[in-house]
C-alpha cells in the first residue's frame, strides 16, 4: 500500500485558478486544469477510468476547504466509494453518503489522518488529495510515498501553487512512470532523499 | 526559424536556487538543476549534445544578470559560437571572443532584441535562454514560439520561479514532443492562443 499524492496542476504550477468560491470551487478558469480528464472521452470512459482509478483507494485524506467546496458537486453517491478524512480544526460528526463513501473529520493534524487512514484502507493506496495547502503539509512531512502529478499543458497565470512554502530543503524524485496523454503529461515519482 | 525558450526548470518551478552570487552563480543547490545534463555522460557525449544543440541556434538572447553570473565561466570559447544579444539597461561595446561568439548589449527592449536576434539568426533559431525575469518578459508579450522545458525531477524548495508574474490570462500549450532521461522529462511547447 501506498500514500500518494494525485493532483492536476498546470506547467505554471497551480491547481486552482485566482478567487476560490462556491460558485467557482476551482477558481477563475480553474476548471480548465480538469478539462484533460474528459477531452475526447465518452461519459463511459470517463467513468470506467474514475472506476479504475479509486478501485485501488482504501481511503482518502482531503483539506476542509476542499471538502466544502467539493460536498456538493460530488453529490450523494461520490466517486470516492471509500472513507474520507477531512483534515479539519473543526470537529464534525462523520458524514455518510451512499456507496461506501463517508467523510469523517480529524482534528489532530495530519499524522494522525495518515493513521486512521491507512487503518481504513488495509491492503489498499490512501490517497491524499489536497488543497495545496494540506499537500504542502504532507511534503513538509516526508510522509508521501508518491507523487502523481498530471501536469498540464497549460499556462494559468495565477492561482492557488501546489509547491509553495517548502523551505530550501531539495528533495530528490525518482522517475516511476510517465505517459502522454491530450493536453497532459502523467508523471509518477518517488521521493528518494 | 522558431524563438524559443530553452531552459532547465524543478518540478516546483524554480529555475535556480536562492541567494544567486558570483560564488554561486546558479544559487544555493542550484548546480543540481543541471545535474542531467552530466549524469552518465562521458564529456564527449555532453560536448557532443551541446553541439548539436547549437548547431541549430543563430542568435542567442539572454538578460544582464545571466550574462554577468555566466561569462566567466562560459570562458574564452563559449559554447554558443553564435551572436548573443543581452539586454541590458546599460551601453555597453560589444565583446567578441573566439568560435564565432560575441555578446552584443541592447538598451531598447525585448523586442528589440529580438528584431536583431533575428536578423543575425538568418534561417536558424534564436534562443531566449533566460534568466527567469527576460523569459517573464517574453511570455508576456507572447513572442516565444515554443518552450523547451527540462522538467527536473526534484523539488528544490526555495529559488527564483521561472513562471512568475505573468498575470491571470491563460495560455493552451500543445504538446510538441517529449521524452525522458535519468532525471528529467524533456517537454516542447507550442502556445496556441
């Protein structure tokens, strides 16, 4: 099993567009950073490859302000169809959905989230899904066993960074797997150092 | 004939590493950047790729810093053996060493830069070779043809971003080629809007 962190995020660095808000979760233009996933597919390829992808997941480890700003889009069946940990200062009671999905909330940081998680997810991958400012966390931790970066072939300008406020610490990759698709290079890396 | 941006950048975006001297000319840690270029090559397999590389490049453009940090080590026998155009806020004469490289100064601005890059070129291509404050410049006024970005494989942590301040007005790239070695993926760029 594996803790990995998957995002989309363009050349330029960012995974959201400028302005966050319920009515745009992923900001001004941000939904173009997700366009890779559904360009030239049919609704079931798209879905086959959701299917395929979360199949592998035993559970998943998400920032509050990606979950409120997420619930509601992905509605009562969510694709996640495993236990969500909502890393949160909030403390809220477990939110159930249908098909196995569940959001429970952790207010003890991300240690213990990793904990609980890998709990939850036995022999299965947990994982960690953002915000930026959750993933940075991870990454300032050493606690990710793999990046999964779907970068995409786009400029946006401005927007939320992924790789911010690290410190001046390099961090070596080791090159697991790449591939090309529309508008998308998929890279697969491990932290060696 | 294409401009292009030629230039080898972390997978958090950073183009050197921070506090860029005379001693260190690429930043704390910031050699590592380069570091593919070398890794198991023999100096006849680097000299050989460099000269390919520039068999193909008729003017090289650079900003004033990359050429104060790099003359000195780039020697007597640039690499380049081409014309290099630095633009710069200061007249300077121009500087003519040996193998066909010279570094002119241009007082006027990108453009202008680019107008006698071109010119000097004739049929071949003229390089934006950086610092990460001149490719700023040309992306903004979207003068580059395509980006060669060596995407490294490592988080460096602190630095100058190569993608900085260009301001929330996306741009699509198309995917020209890529391909992959020891520590770096090699992607070309084309903007296509």
């Amino acid at each position: 099993m594996t803790t990995y962190l998957e995002i989309s995020m363009t050349l330029d660095g960012f995974v959201t567009g400028p302005n966050v808000s319920d009515q745009e979760p992923m900001g001004a233009e941000g939904e173009r950073i997700h366009d890779w996933m559904f360009a030239g597919k049919t609704d079931e390829q798209v879905q086959a490859m959701q299917d395929e992808k979360f199949a592998g997941i035993g559970a998943v480890i998400m920032g509050h302000t990606t979950f409120e700003l997420g619930e509601g889009p992905w509605g009562d069946d969510p694709a996640f169809h495993a236990p969500c940990f909502v890393v949160s200062h909030e403390a809220v009671e477990t939110i159930a959905k249908q098909g196995g999905t569940s959001y429970t909330f952790v207010t003890d940081g991300i240690e213990r989230a990793l904990e609980v998680a890998k709990a939850a997810a036995g022999d299965k991958d947990v994982q960690v899904m953002g915000g930026a400012n959750l993933a940075q966390q991870f990454l300032r931790a050493g606690l990710l066993d793999e990046l999964r970066i779907h970068l995409v072939h786009m400029l946006l300008g401005a927007g939320t960074r992924l790789f911010e406020e690290l410190g001046p610490k390099p961090v070596d990759l080791e090159l697991v797997e790449s591939s090309q698709e529309e508008g998308v290079t998929h890279l697969r890396l491990r932290p060696t150092s």
